[in-house]
C-alpha cells in the first residue's frame, strides 16, 4: 500500500516538473502594465460587450430601413389534389366535369413605393440616429471603464508604496526600540523613554495591518474590472506627477465637442425631434407602383393575367396603431421640450 502511495506521488511531481519545463509562465504572473490593464478590461467587460451587441444591432437597423425604398416582391403557389373531379348530372346528356382533379395556382405580386409622405426618409433618419448614438454610448462606456481602470490600478500602486513605507517606519521602529533598550539596561535613559518607544511600535502594527488590507481592497477592485483574479495581478508601473496646464476656456470648449455623453444626448434630442415629424404623417397619403401575374389550373383550363398599376390610399380612420401612436404623440413634445432644455443648460462641473 506503501509503495502505491509512494508511486503516485512520483508520478504527480514528475508531471508538475515536466510542466514547469514545458511551460515556464505557468509559475509566475506577467507584469501587468496600464496599457495592458486597459487592454484586457476593454476586451472582457460585459457591459462593453453588451454596448458593442447593441451597436451591430442597431447596424441592422439602418439596413432594413433602408431596404423600405426598395420593391416588396412576394411569390406564392397552392396546389390542391381532389379524389374526384367535381361534377354536375344532366338529364338525357350525362355527367359534366366542373373542374379538374388537379388544381394549380401560382402568384407574383411587385409592390414599389413611389411617395410616402416622408415615412420612408423619417424611419432612415430615425435609424441611422439611434446607430450613431449607441455608437457615442459605446464610447462614453469605454471611456468610464479606462477611468475606473487608471483610477484602481493607480490606486493599486499607492497601496503598495504605502505598504513599503509602514513597513519601513515599522522595521525603523523596532530597531529604535532595540537601541533604547540597551541604553535602558546601562541606565543611559529612563524607564519612560523605553515605554514611549514600545508604544510607538505597538502604534505602527495596526497602521500595518490596515495598509495591506487597503492593497487587497484595491487589487480587489483592479481584479474585479479587469475579470481576473486578484492573485493573479502583478503590476508593472510607477506613480509620477507631471504638472498640466489648462486653459479654462479652451477645457470646457473641447469638452463640449468632444464628450460622447453629450453627444449622445444631443442625437437623443434630434431622435425625438424625428419622432415627431414620423408621427405626424402617418395619416398622410402613400403612392405606390403595384403588379400582379397569376398563373391558374395548367394541366387544364388555363386561366393567366397580369395586372399592374399605381395604388394610393390613406388612412380615414385610425387603427389601433395609430392610435397608439396619436397617444405617444403629445407625449413626444414636452420630451423634446425638456431634452432641449437640459442640453441648452448645461454646465460642465
């Protein structure tokens, strides 16, 4: 049972071994640099790729509204087998077919929109609108992730140089106090002096404790951002101040350019602005270029036609749609007046 045990331990570290040797990063973590950190949470937060699925989302939108100015075609076919073919007892002449057995019908329909009243060019607007503010939402995402990244894995760094320093002034201390107590025992100071120092280090060992639990609390949150785990995290960088000068007008000027929250809140506004000119002709008149080819009964009457034309209707009564959409319209107004109001009032901190 012995030399079992003992054969299985053998072969566990021969395989951690060969491991090893094949794969040295295995033991140890690469340094993490902020370039990297940034990296890796731009690539793994969900909320990123959540904003990045909504974008290609919205991506397909512009394309079916866009698809709107072109035909609708529509092909469609039935084919009916009867056990008998119908028919109809005359007297004194016998039984008359009144059809076939076999029943064929196909059709092709061609719908082109000529004049919609604006819906088509309002609905591609609309769209076209939403994509580009979700992609300014992507980016203001992104550009809060990279603060939050800078500000923990800064915060990381000031956690471990403020770990060194307690542990310094600590190691300090205890070799202050180590002095004093020789000249306590030569009679060189006084029993209070020795005291005041042992306090001093006693004073140091919390501040310690609490230095090292406010880098695991930040590693934690470093971790957390990037979805790694936190003993995994070796970082490369150091912490250096290099003084910027601003101009006070110019920062404001090119955070109102620049932002995509503000951006994104600006495309919100001409959205709704949208949404109110799409509303407002939906009970407007729509041309549209129609034709029709049927082709009925091939194995036996034959019974063909086309027909083409120009159709044009409105709507006289409203539908339950546009119902819904007659409701949402004063809704639409205020909103937009509110949207027009915040963006017209804003003040960067």
């Amino acid at each position: 049972m012995r030399n079992y045990r003992a054969g299985k331990w053998g072969i566990f570290l021969l395989s951690s071994i060969l491991c090893l040797i094949t794969f040295p990063g295995w033991g140890r973590a690469k340094p993490l640099t902020l370039e990297e950190a940034i990296r890796v949470a731009l690539a793994n937060n969900r909320e990123i790729l959540v904003a990045k699925e909504k974008v290609e989302e919205a991506k397909q939108r512009t394309k079916e509204a866009k698809a709107g100015y072109f035909p609708t075609i529509n092909l469609g076919g039935t084919y009916t087998r009867l056990n008998e073919a119908p028919s109809m007892s005359i007297p004194d002449y016998g039984s008359v077919e009144m059809g076939k057995a076999d029943n064929y019908l196909s059709k092709l329909s061609v719908n082109q929109p000529l004049y919609t009243s604006g819906r088509l060019n309002y609905a591609n607007k609309g769209a076209s609108l939403y994509y580009q503010k979700l992609q300014e939402d992507l980016k203001n995402t992104q550009n809060k992730i990279t603060f939050q990244v800078k500000k923990a894995f800064y915060g990381v760094l000031l956690a471990q140089e403020n770990v060194e320093v307690t542990e310094k002034a600590l190691d300090q201390a205890k070799r202050h106090l180590s002095v004093v107590e020789d000249f306590f025992k030569v009679g060189v100071v006084s029993r209070f002096d020795l005291l005041r120092t042992r306090v001093e280090v006693a004073n140091l060992k919390p501040d310690l404790i609490q230095a090292r639990n406010n880098l695991r609390l930040s590693q934690e949150s470093l971790a957390n951002l990037l979805f790694l785990p936190s003993a995994s995290l070796k970082l490369e960088g150091e912490l250096s101040f290099e003084p910027l000068k601003i101009i006070l007008e110019e920062v404001i000027d090119k955070a109102l350019k620049e932002r995509s929250d503000l951006r994104s809140f600006k495309l919100q506004k001409e959205m709704s602005e949208v949404a109110l000119k799409l509303a407002e002709v939906e009970n407007k008149p729509t041309l549209a270029l129609v034709g029709n080819y049927q082709y009925q009964n091939p194995s036996g009457e034959k019974m063909n036609g086309e027909r083409s034309g120009i159709l044009i209707w409105s709507y006289l009564y409203p539908s339950s749609m546009d119902g819904q959409i007659g409701q949402e319209l004063p809704k639409e107004g205020p909103r937009l007046s509110k949207l027009t109001s915040l963006f017209n009032n804003w003040r960067p901190e």
